[in-house]
C-alpha cells in the first residue's frame, strides 16, 4: 500500500466537523506489486457513511473538488453501508469513520456529525484466489502471512467497490461469484455496474438483478442486450417490470415480452404508453394475446 492522489480539500458542509485533519494532506490508498510499483492495481474508494441520523445517513465522498459531503436518503444508495474509509495521512495509513448525533438546540437542532481517525500499522496486503471467484483480501506481512484482524472485513468491502479501470472490471465481472455480486450492487457506481453488465453471465445478471435499486435498474436499461431483458423478464417481481417498463424503447421491449409469460404481460400493461402499446399487440403470441385480450374486455 502507498499514498496515491490527495483528495482532502478544505470543505465544511453538513455540520461535519474536520477540526483535527483539515490541515493534513489526505491522500488515497493505493495497491501496487512489490516487483514493479509503479504499475497501481487499485485506488480504494474514499467513500463512507455515518450512522442513521433522524433521516439521512451524512456521508464522506470524493468529487473533483476533492473530498466532500453529503446527506444520503436512501437506505439502499451505493455506499450508506461503508462504514470506514483507508486513507493517507502524509505517509500514516489510517482508518475514517463518522459518529454522528442528534443536537437538540434552544433553536435550531439538527444532526452533527464527527470524522474520526484511528491509525493502522500495516504496509502490505494479500489475497486467496478462490475457485468460485469469492475472493479474499487480507492485510499482511511482506511475505503475505495473514494478519488476523478485524480490519479485514474494512478491507474487503473496499477492494470490491474500489474504482477500477474499465478492463479490470470487465476482468473482474467473470470471476465474481453472486455473493460477491450482491455486494457489488449496493456499493458500485451506476457507470461502474454499466460496465460490468455485458460480462455478466445469465446466472450472474439474475443475482444482480436481485439487489439493485430502482434508481439502479432505470440506468442500467440502456446498457442491457436484449437476450439480457429476456433474463431479467424472468426474474423481476412485477414491481421491478413497472418501473423498466415505460423506458424501453419498441425493439427492447419487443425482447423483454418475447418470454413473458401471460400474467407478466397483464402486469406490465398499466405502465405501457400509447406507441409502447401499439408496438406490443405486434410482438405478443396467441397466449399472451388471448389474456391480454380478456383483461381488456373485463374492465370495459
């Protein structure tokens, strides 16, 4: 591990309170081989939240500005369940988390928030290779004997939402297992899930699918391949189809019904909008035809 780009800039939002780093250079770690350092494998993201408050959840996130934060609503958003963040500080490795609380004021109360630091002593890191792509990180020696440590599992969330080139995740997409994959999509970029979609399996998709919000699925849908909607078509709950449902332009959603079943049609025909209608009388079989027929009698 070695300091990479420095991302602290001195920004105060949301009564988050940097008193005591403000003034230090913060910089991102970097994993990089022992035999060539200058080749980095990953920048860990300098991303995390802090504990329910009322509510929101007040978050630490990098920008082009540098580090900065946010009120997040949503529960289910990428990263409200990163709890820490591994940073720089000059050349001292530590770990962030925010404690917040309620202040309850004679006039104003609101939510203050606190960015602690606690300092780590470790310099290298590992990783078992599994079969099943359910890969390992751990923090070791230089050797790479283990370090037993329940800063372990900090790690571990970081190096699978760390911001990876668009060939290491294409690389690292058809290794993954669908554990692996159901983390990913509480904590990934919706640009970096774009770029992982095309490598997904069948299998894979349908783990995806499962975990992803619904803000996730409408940016997704651009980036599906129709054999890929006909998978999801199976695997969405009538909930999920409705919300994809009235952004599909005619050819998608010509693969999306292709393998509806009839009672998914009839789920789906609601949300449809006058040219997606038209379009899809012309891509329903007999079967589907026939139900959707009959639900239209019945409610005229």
């Amino acid at each position: 591990m070695v300091p990479g780009k420095e991302v602290l800039k001195d920004q105060i939002r949301h009564n988050i309170d940097w008193s005591r780093t403000h003034r230090t250079s913060v910089k991102k770690v970097e994993l990089v081989p022992l035999d060539d350092k200058n080749d980095v494998v990953l920048n860990l993201p300098a991303k995390f939240c802090g504990d329910l408050c009322k509510d929101r959840f007040i978050c630490i996130e990098e920008n082009e500005e540098g580090l900065a934060s946010k009120a997040e609503h949503d529960s289910s958003s990428d990263y409200v369940n990163n709890k820490h963040a591994l940073v720089y500080y000059g050349n001292t490795l530590v770990k962030l988390s925010i404690a917040t609380e309620f202040v309850q004021g004679i006039v104003v109360s609101g939510c203050r928030s606190t960015v602690g630091s606690e300092r780590l002593k470790y310099q290298y890191v590992t990783w078992e290779e599994s079969d099943t792509g359910n890969n390992k990180y751990y923090f070791s020696d230089k050797e790479g004997n283990i370090i037993d440590s329940p800063d372990n599992e900090a790690l571990q969330t970081l190096c699978y939402t760390a911001d990876l080139t668009e060939n290491q995740l294409k690389t690292f997409a058809n290794t993954l297992s669908n554990e692996q994959l159901q983390v990913l999509a509480q904590n990934l970029t919706d640009n970096q899930l774009q770029k992982i979609i095309p490598e997904l399996n069948s299998n894979q998709l349908q783990a995806l699918a499962e975990n992803l919000t619904d803000e996730q699925l409408q940016a997704l849908v651009d980036h599906l391949t129709n054999h890929q909607l006909q998978t999801l078509a199976q695997e969405l709950n009538p909930e999920k189809l409705q919300i994809i449902v009235p952004i599909l332009n005619d050819a998608q959603l010509e693969a999306l019904v292709r393998d509806l079943n009839p009672e998914q049609v009839k789920e789906i025909l609601p949300h449809l909008k006058v040219d997606q209608f038209k379009a899809l009388i012309k891509t329903l079989n007999d079967e589907q035809f026939t139900v959707l027929a009959k639900t239209w009698l019945s409610t005229t």
